[in-house]
C-alpha cells in the first residue's frame, strides 16, 4: 500500500496592472541595506541550482519547444522539504541544492530575511508570499517541522478532513486565491484516500515595464525558427530609443529591461542563430554573473515579441535524482525522519511536479509557477535597435540581490 503523506506546492504569480493615477515612485538603486553573507549565499545556491535545473529539463525537451520555469519555486518547495530530511537524504538534497557550507538554520533564517527584504522593495511593484500546510488528521507531523515552517516561511497550519466533500476545493481555493486565479487547482478532486499533508508554497508578484511598449506600434514581423524557416509573430516597440541595460559576449547579446522602479527587470539572452543548445548547456551561476557584470547603461528602440507559453513538466523525479539527490525518491534509502515520526526509507518523495505559465505584452508581463512534491509511505554605447527575431533565453529577476525568479527559453512565440 502507497501512502501520500506530504505534497508540496509552490505557486508563483507575475502580473503587471496600470499604476498611472498615483505619482511614480523614485527609481531604486540599490537595496535598503546590505545582503548578509548568509543572504548573499542563499541567492548564489539558488541561482547555480536554478541554471543546474533548466539546463537538465531543457536536455531531457525537444530543442524546439518553448520552456518556462520557476526556479526559484522548486528550489523553495525543496528547501522547505529539507527541513524534514536527514542523514544521507539530507546530504544529498544540500548537494543538489548548493547548499554546502549552509547549516539547517542559515538557509531557513536567509529566506525569511530575504523575502521580508524583497517585499515592498519596490513602490510600484507588488510582492506578497504566502504558505500554508493542510494535514489529514491521520497524520501528526513532529512539532520541529511545523514550528520550522511557521517561523521561517510564514505558514499556516490547518487540519482538514481530506476525505470530506470541501476539503480540495478549500485547498484548491487558498491555491487559486494566492495566485491571482492563474493557478485554479492543484489539488485533486476528490483527494486521494492516500493523502495526509499538502504544503503549499505561493509567491505573488505584480508591476508593470518601467517603458511601456506602444500597442497601436505592435505588428507582424518575422521570426526565424531554430530550423532557419521565417514565421510571422506579433512584434511590441516604443517608437523611440527606451533606457535599456546592454552586454554582449563574443555573438552574445544581452538585453535588460526594467520593470516598475527598475528593482525588477527581464534580462534577454539573444544568441546567434543556431547558438541555442550551445547556450544553454553552458549556462552556469559563473558566466550568468559575468553577464550581468558587463551590462551598461544604453538607449535602444527595441522589438520584443509578444508571446504566451503554458509548461508543464510531468516529473522532474528524473531530473532531481540526476542533479543529486535520488535517496529522496521512493524504492531508495529515504529519510524524512525529521518531518515525521517514521523508519528511514519509510517517507519518500514519489512525484515531484511544475507548471508554468507566461505571458508578455505591452503592459508588462504575466506569470504563475507551481511545484508540487509528494511523499509516500513506501513498502517498495550609442542609440541602438535591437531587434529579438529569433530564439532567445529570459530571466525575470530582482537586481539588486541577484535573486532569480523565473527563466525561460522562447523558440516559437506563435506556440503556447
């Protein structure tokens, strides 16, 4: 008998609303304070985990297939669970997660700190984060845990009859609530006799581009596929040369543009045509800060297209075993002993899930991310124009602590 014992979701939502009735708040140039050492750790783990994952996930996808993730929602929903693993499980996922040389209590005590820094950094936009875990009666998790999660990540505890007719919807409802309805469900309906604990992780992210692009300048223009074959998309400009962040490397460009009060930013990696998989498989933490390390202030009329993507990944069981960490997973020597009161290889992860979603117009961009872990018991220079016509690699980021919310690699903007 499989017994579900804890899922983990993590929801993360980036929407852009007009915010032209009130005065703009000042441009942000630096953060409130300065990054601890620990803070400055947690953003470099999570950012070398974060090119570690993609990298992997875009190996495993057809090279031409469009792909969007939250990095930083998977590696929270695991960081979370960490907090529940022990011995050679635990080794394993500090491993994956780059988290050497970080105790238990600097990786909980930095995100706490990290995202109250992040939260009204900037005036014009939006960051609210939101956790919550839902446990079956049949289960009782260890006091540590739930204190852990309580102190560190902000978390509701509820106990909820999974088997009663209310009790996906009120799950689902929290989910769809904490994502702005971009994430509508998550939880099954009816729940799984087998479940005794979701945890649900959720971040929330509104503002808009510090240059809106122009809608009445928005037209078809071509895009050249991965194959050399030209389509036609819908393609955004300003009309006029916009402050813009500029690097290239070798054939290289990179493009930054500002969201809100410019704390918030898309950064675009727009290789030579052909360059995609090379890119990719190179992206390490190293060559992503050299990058942003050669960005300079510039002006350029650029056109963006607009485009819409919808990802789902099934499992990254695979992906996570790959990166590290397999003693996690169901049939190895699992130990979750920290999370509840079991035998190693008892509790082990049997599903690790994530769906993306992704939008980008004229007023800014719109996206939602959710991961999702379940444990079983188991018994087995000057004015430019720049032009991105063709495939290209994005990150949505914070700049000032480096901190890496989303990443993703448009092939076809005319798919979703």
């Amino acid at each position: 008998m499989r017994v579900t014992s804890l899922a983990v979701l993590f929801p993360a939502v980036l929407a852009f609303g007009a915010c032209n009735s009130e005065p703009l708040a000042p441009e942000i140039t630096h953060l409130p304070r300065a990054l601890t050492a620990a803070e400055q750790q947690i953003v470099a783990s999570d950012n070398t985990f974060a090119f570690s994952l993609f990298r992997e996930i875009a190996a495993e996808s057809s090279p031409d297939s469009n792909i969007f993730i939250s990095p930083l929602s998977v590696a929270m929903a695991l960081g979370m669970q960490y907090n529940g693993a022990g011995g050679v499980t635990a080794a394993e996922m500090q491993q994956t997660l780059a988290l050497q040389g970080m105790s238990l209590d600097d990786v909980d005590r930095s995100y706490q700190s990290l995202i109250a820094l992040l939260r009204g950094l900037d005036k014009r936009v939006a960051f609210s984060l939101a956790n919550s875990i839902w446990y079956n009666p049949s289960l009782t998790p260890l006091p540590t845990f739930l204190s852990a999660t309580r102190s560190y990540f902000d978390a509701t505890v509820q106990s909820l009859d999974f088997q009663s007719a209310g009790a996906a919807p009120t799950i689902n409802g929290w989910v769809n609530q904490q994502t702005n309805g971009k994430i509508p469900a998550i939880v099954p309906d009816p729940i799984s006799t087998d479940a005794v604990m979701f945890l649900i992780n959720a971040i929330y992210f509104k503002g808009d581009w510090t240059e809106e692009f122009d809608p009445a300048r928005t037209r078809p223009s071509p895009f050249t596929l991965r194959s050399g074959v030209k389509i036609s998309v819908m393609t955004m400009s300003h009309g006029y040369a916009v402050p813009i962040g500029y690097a290239s490397d070798g054939a290289t460009v990179i493009v930054d543009l500002p969201y809100g009060g410019g704390a918030f930013s898309m950064t675009i990696i727009l290789p030579a045509l052909g360059g995609m998989d090379s890119l990719v498989s190179s992206l390490t933490n190293s060559r992503w800060n050299g990058w942003l390390a050669g960005i300079d202030s510039n002006a350029a009329e650029v056109y963006l297209p607009k485009f819409t993507v919808t990802y789902a990944a099934d499992t990254l069981n695979g992906v996570l075993s790959f990166l590290g960490m397999p003693s996690a997973f169901c049939g190895g020597p699992s130990d979750f002993t920290r999370l509840a009161d079991v035998p190693i290889g008892q509790l082990c992860l049997s599903d690790v899930r994530h769906k993306a979603f992704v939008q980008v117009d004229e007023q800014g961009t719109e996206a939602a991310a959710v991961t999702s872990i379940e444990d079983d018991f188991d018994s087995l220079g000057g004015t430019r124009t720049i032009m991105i016509a063709s495939p290209f690699l994005f990150v949505i980021r914070e700049r000032f602590s480096g901190t890496i919310l989303f990443i993703g690699r448009m092939m076809n903007p005319a798919a979703t």
